[in-house]
C-alpha cells in the first residue's frame, strides 16, 4: 500500500470498506457491455439506488431549452420515463442543476422550491439529493436518490454520489443520450449554447472548432488499482510544483516583476490543500489520476463560474493552469497549442492568444477567432482586423464548453457565439453572412466615388495595412493610400530578424503596388503585446508603458538603422513617409531624426538613388505630447493619432485587458476634449493630421471626429466601405455645429447619444 501521508492513508481505509469501488467497478462494467442505451441506464439507476441504500435513483438529462427530461427511474412510475419535465430552474432537480451544486434536503416536499409531479408517484418520499451531471463545469443533467424516511445526508455520501455522478457524465456518450431524446432536441454537450461575448473583429465566422489549446482525453476513468493510482499523482503533482519551484529558485525570474509574483501565485495553488484533498479523495473514492483531476476541476469551476465576484473568477484561469500541467504530467505529453493542419473554416477558440500566435495559423482556413480574454484595441484585435478575421472576445468558458470539430458560428461586429447551433440558427447567419457580402459587393462597387460630404467637404480614407496581403486591399477598397503600415508585422511573421535586403523587398513591393498613392511607413512598434519570439526581453511589470516601440529602436539602433536604410533604399526617387510610433518627448524625435539624416548621407556617399522627399512624422499617443503641441508642429512635416494608445494613456485603461478596456467610452468629455485640440493646433499650423487608431473606422467616432476638424483617416480595409457611406450622408458643418455646442455646454455625458441621434436622422447606420 501507498504510505505518503498519514491522513490519506486513513482515508484510504476508510473508503476501503465504502461502496464507492463496487459501484464505479459496476459502472465500468455495465458501460463496457454492448446493449440498449435504455436498458443501461435502467440497470445503473436499480444499481445506485441499492447501493446508497435509497428507495428511488433517477437520472435528468437536461435539453436544448434547459429543462430537465427524466431519462430513467429506479422507484419513481415507469411510465413518466421521457414524459416528466421539468422547466429550467423548476423544482429541487431544477435547482441543483441551475447552481451546479448537489443539493440535500431532509423534507424535500416542505422545501419552498419544490414542484409536484403527481405522474412520478413520489408523494411517499421525503427526503432528496440531487448532484449534477458535469463535465467540464458544465450541467449534462442531475442524478437523483430519494427515500421515504427524512434522511440527513452525510458528506460522504454526497461525495460519493458526486464521484458517481462524475463517472456517468463522462460515461454516458452524449450521441447515445441523444438517441432517447425527444426528435428535434439536443441532449448534454450536444446542445445549443449561445455565449455573449465582445466583438473585437467584424465578420461572420461560420465553420467548425479548432482548439488552441486540444482538452486532454481522459479515457480511463475507473482505477483499476488505487494505490498505484494514488502514487501517480502524487508524482505529478510533485514534478508540477519541482518546475514551478525550479523556475523561481534558479534566479532567471527577476525578483520582483510580475512574472514572479504570477509564479509565486501559481505556487500557492499547487499546494492549495482544499484542491488536493479533493483530489487525492477522488483517486482513493476509485478514480484514476487523471479522471480525479478532471471530476474536482470540473466542479470547481463550474462553482467558480457561478461567482460574480471577479477576483474567484480569475482563479478558475490559475486552477485550470495547474489542473493541466498536472494532467499533462500524468497522461506524459507536451503542454503545447494546436500543431495539425486546419481544417477548412477553421474557427480558433482559445483562452488567450497573441498576435505571433495568431499569424501562425493558415489564413486560408481560419474563418474566425473565439476569445476568453482580450480588448477590443489590443494588438490581436488589430491584426486580426487587418486580416478580416472575424473575432469575438470575453466569451466565458467558451474553451470548455466546446469539443474540437464541433460547429461553431461568430459574429465579430455582435460579439456572439453560437455552439453546435440549429439549423434555423445556421440560416440565419448564412443569410446575414450573404448579405454582408452583398454590402461589401456594394461598397466595393462604390470605391471610385469621391467620399465627400453632403455639404461638399472631402475626406481622405487610407488603410491600416502591414501584410502582403493587405496591399491589394487598396485597390480594392479604394483607399486613397496608405496611412499606417504597421511594419511590425512582418517581423511578427518572420522566424528570425529580417534582413536589410528583406526588409527592402518587401517596402519595395509595398511601393509598386501603390502606384502613385502614398504610403506611410511607421517603424518598427514591438514591445508590449507585440512581442519577438526570437528577440529575448525581459519580462516588465508594465509592458505597455515599457521597453517598446521607438525606446527600443533609440537604445538599439542597429534594428532601427536598418529599417531605417531599407526604407530610403526602397523608396528610391519616390516619396518617403516615416512615422515614428511612441515619442514621448522631443529628444526622442530629434535622435531618430538624427539616425535617418545619417543614414541619407551614407546611402548618397555610396551612390544610391535618394527618395525624392522624405517626410518625417510623428505618433501622437503619449499624453505628454498633448502639452506640447505647438512646439511639436513646428518639428515634424505631419501628425498621425494613435487613438488606441492615446485612449489607452489618457484613462490609465490597459487596452487588452476587458476588465477596463470597456470602462470608459472614447467619445467621453476628455477624449473629445484631447482631440479638438489636436485638430485646432495642427490646423493653425497648418500641419497635417490623419487619425489612425480604431476610432477612425467606426462611423459614430467618425462622425465625431469630422465634427472636430479632422478630414484625413486611416482605419482597416473593412472599415472603409462603411466610413465612406458615413461621409456621403453627412453634413459636416452640421456635425461641427453639434461637437462645438457640445464642447461649449462643457457636458460631462458623452457625445455619443447626440450622434446617435443625429445618426439615425440622417440614415447613417452605426
Ligand atoms: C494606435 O495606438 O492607435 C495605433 C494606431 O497604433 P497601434 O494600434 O498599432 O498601437
Ligand atoms: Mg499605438
């Protein structure tokens, strides 16, 4: 026998003599025997209600609308099998199964969520406990025993009827519950679900699950030999905390920074003793390693997710982290991400991804994204955007409430999810996926038209671009240029540093393509969330107020002055626009300025053909440059606003990060305030601005920022179509008028239920 702990060896013996064996053995083997689903089930509710010495054993499987069917009794009519129904939330079933909790009750008929159903014949019973039916933390159905005589159940009874519970739900096959459901509805992980989430990316996504992150298929559940079982836990556990301990002990984690404390955090929970004692019970109850990790995760978070306070919220993310590597460690294979080849319409659904991890999947087959975490101006929002790949965010749980290749459908402007949908559900969307094309079909068809105001203003539309592939989107947009090329990615998508002479290529083709239509070309913006997979930094507390974008490229000039070099080769005779991302202060513009005067007198000493005019421009989106305006329109040829970080900056709101990204609303007094400043400097120095963050691309911002004086913006190619429909059906001057009463009237509301008025006046949809 397994001798590791005097307390787990008293339980051991305690158990020894327990049913809890006997009836997983059961289980096991009546599962393992070919028969009628029915019939299985009938024979493992007589079983349970021997065994817990019970009168009456049933099981509830839930359906597509959330009730609760009884699929097979033990001591309740025969005859109200598939016929008994309980409404979502109804009765005590009901409630055990809304809360996710087992559910114990001496007097069950005095309980004030009680419901009667006279065609059970359980008027005789009195008392009840009801656990439910979880996998993954989510309710397949409830498992029931009752007894004439009020009985207090003890805990470990309710403990083992939750082992048991666990070991059906993960027995019973959801396809074969399925075959007793009712025709047209959907049983357990089979079911519709419908996840609000945040939309992030715009689009209709409609294809089949790939998990970043593949779920570990426990496939034996029952353990054959506790002890040996018991050891292989422990074992795993102990290698989890060694790594852990090694990560932190060996000095590489600077003392200190978040990463530690992430660590130290994470520690805490390898030892949590409320989660292994649950654990190592659930392995001497009779569960295989693997499958006590699964049951006692499961239940934690399906308590957890039930929480509304968002701090036990986050430890789910710390458990799940810990249940994983245990459970990588017991079944011996890699903690990695999806590796395999994407099917066709791949819909990604992961906890968290960064952009690197995002332009690693075949763009070609990757129909959408489907985040647990992630702000609608993060850097994955970004690129996803640019890439047209529809993406949803903040959608709870939805990693585990999905099983790969199952359907899926997104919609990236709404934010919703929708899991193995109905068919009228998949119409729909095919409709409205349809129509969206059609509208794109319409605003391509209109991509020649001049976008001028009703009142005669014009307004230049560019594209945020930064891929090969976005490059054609110019034509195809018909976007005047390019007003941002975020030059970054291209280093995200390179496996090592890109050369000088790759860089150069790629500019290269970036200026054939465009023809006569400018380009403006920021230099490299990495740091933060972008980072270089083979560029070692290291961690910081604050990454985005951190080591990053034109910080980097002044204290590393090496990787700037190449940039720099391929740029000026690559625009020979041609117009050069640079834009520097993140100054903060003059010195910083005045050395880069610096760096790319030196690299004009190399290139013209070595004979090479100079651009024609190089125009030298700056990010505005560090608030310090808010109070230096004028000085600055004095020292740069042009402005660009990076309405992400400035927004960012201004609210101390971390723009990836859901929990504040959404806190404060960009069209809000100070932003407003912020941005009519801009505009009215730039203006009365007469230097030109172009806004450039997320804010351009949707029509109620956009309509604020004409209002405000601007008239140059750059925004993601699907962005274009309906901002050109916004300029049409809008008079600027109106718009003015409506901003200035605004700004005079000094409000503290928001500026945007006076657009959205004035949207809806004028035909113009948000
Ligand atoms: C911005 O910050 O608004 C911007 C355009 O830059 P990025 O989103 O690439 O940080
Ligand atoms: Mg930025």
């Amino acid at each position: 026998m397994y001798i590791g702990n005097n307390w787990l060896q008293r339980y051991y013996m305690a158990t020894q003599t327990g049913n809890i064996q006997k009836l997983l053995r059961y289980l096991r083997e009546v599962m393992a025997k070919p028969g009628r689903v029915q019939e299985r089930l009938d024979r493992i509710v007589r079983y349970i209600a021997v065994n817990m010495e019970s009168d009456v054993c049933s099981v509830y499987v839930i359906q597509d609308d959330g009730s609760l069917e009884l699929y097979a009794t033990e001591g309740l009519n025969k005859s109200a099998v598939h016929t008994t129904r309980l409404q979502k939330g109804e009765g005590l079933v009901g409630l055990a199964a809304q809360k996710a909790e087992p559910l114990a009750v001496s007097d069950a008929p005095r309980h004030p969520a009680f419901s009667y159903k006279p065609e059970t014949g359980e008027d005789p019973f009195q008392s009840l406990l009801a656990v439910p039916l979880l996998r993954s933390g989510h309710v397949l159905g409830v498992l029931v025993i009752q007894s004439r005589e009020p009985r207090d159940y003890r805990d470990e009874e309710i403990e083992e009827m939750q082992i048991t519970a666990m070991v059906l739900a993960e027995i019973l096959n959801s396809s074969e519950l399925q075959s007793l459901a009712p025709k047209g509805t959907k049983v357990g992980l089979e079911r519709p679900l419908h996840i609000c989430g945040v939309g992030l990316s715009p689009g209709i996504g409609i294809g089949q699950v790939v998990l970043h992150e593949p779920h570990i298929v426990v496939k034996d559940i029952v353990a054959k030999n506790p002890e040996a079982e018991a050891k292989r836990l422990e074992k795993a556990i102990s290698e989890v905390r060694s790594s852990v301990d090694r990560l932190l002990d060996n000095g590489e984690i600077e003392v200190g920074s978040e990463h530690q404390e992430i660590l130290e955090t994470f520690r805490m929970f390898v030892h949590d003793p409320g989660w292994l004692r649950r654990v190592r019970e659930a392995v001497f109850s009779g569960l295989t390693a693997e499958a006590a990790v699964q049951r006692v995760q499961s239940d934690f978070r399906a308590r957890l997710t039930r929480q509304n306070d968002p701090t036990m919220r986050d430890r789910i993310h710390d458990l799940e982290d810990m249940a994983r590597r245990v459970l990588h460690h017991l079944v011996g294979n890699d903690l990695q991400s999806y590796r395999g080849p994407l099917p066709k319409n791949a819909i990604v659904v992961a906890r968290s991804l960064g952009p690197a991890a995002l332009l690693d999947y075949d763009r070609k087959r990757l129909s959408g994204l489907v985040l647990e975490e992630g702000g609608a101006t993060s850097h994955i929002a970004v690129v996803a955007k640019a890439l047209g790949i529809p993406v949803v965010s903040e959608a709870t749980n939805v990693s585990t409430a999905v099983e790969a290749g199952q359907p899926i459908i997104i919609d990236g402007a709404a934010g919703d999810v929708h899991i193995r949908p109905k068919e009228d559900v998949r119409a729909s969307y095919v409709q409205k996926k349809q129509l969206l094309a059609e509208q794109q079909k319409k605003y391509r068809a209109q991509r020649l038209v001049p976008s001028i105001s009703r009142d005669g203003a014009a307004v230049s539309l560019y594209l945020n671009a930064g891929l090969p592939l976005d490059l054609s989107q110019v034509e195809e947009t018909g976007a005047e240029g390019i007003g941002l090329f975020r030059t970054e990615l291209l280093f995200l998508l390179a496996e090592r540093l890109p050369s000088t002479e790759e860089q150069q290529k790629f500019y290269e083709q970036a200026f054939s393509i465009l023809g006569d239509k400018p380009i403006t070309f920021r230099t490299l913006d990495i740091g933060g969330d972008k980072m270089l997979p083979y560029l070692p930094m290291a961690e910081e507390e604050n990454p985005a107020l951190g080591w990053r974008a034109l910080r980097i490229g002044l204290d590393r000039p090496g990787i700037l002055r190449a940039q720099i070099r391929a740029l000026l080769r690559a625009a020979r005779g041609r117009a050069l626009n640079i834009l520097l991302p993140l100054a903060a202060h003059f010195e910083e513009i005045h050395q880069a300025r610096a760096i790319v005067e030196r690299e004009k007198s190399y290139l013209a000493r070595h004979g090479a053909v100079l651009p024609e005019t190089i125009r030298f421009g700056v990010m505005l989106e560090v608030p310090s440059l808010l109070f230096q305006l004028k000085e600055l329109c004095r020292i740069v040829d042009f402005i660009s606003v990076g309405s992400n970080d400035l927004f960012q900056f201004l609210f101390a709101a971390d723009r990836s990060n859901p929990k504040v990204a959404h806190r404060y609303d960009t069209l809000s007094a100070a932003m407003v305030r912020a941005l009519k400043c801009i505009s009215d400097t730039a203006a009365a120095y007469k230097v030109p601005v172009t806004v450039c963050g997320e804010m351009a691309g949707k029509p109620l911002e956009l309509m604020a920022l004409l209002g405000l004086g601007f008239r140059s913006f750059s925004m993601a190619p699907l962005a274009i179509g309906p901002a050109k429909e916004t300029v049409l059906r809008v008079n600027i001057g109106e718009l003015k008028t409506l901003v200035d009463g605004y700004l005079k009237r000094c409000e503290n509301r928001s500026l945007r239920t006076l657009l959205e008025a004035y949207a809806a006046k004028n035909a113009v949809t948000v």
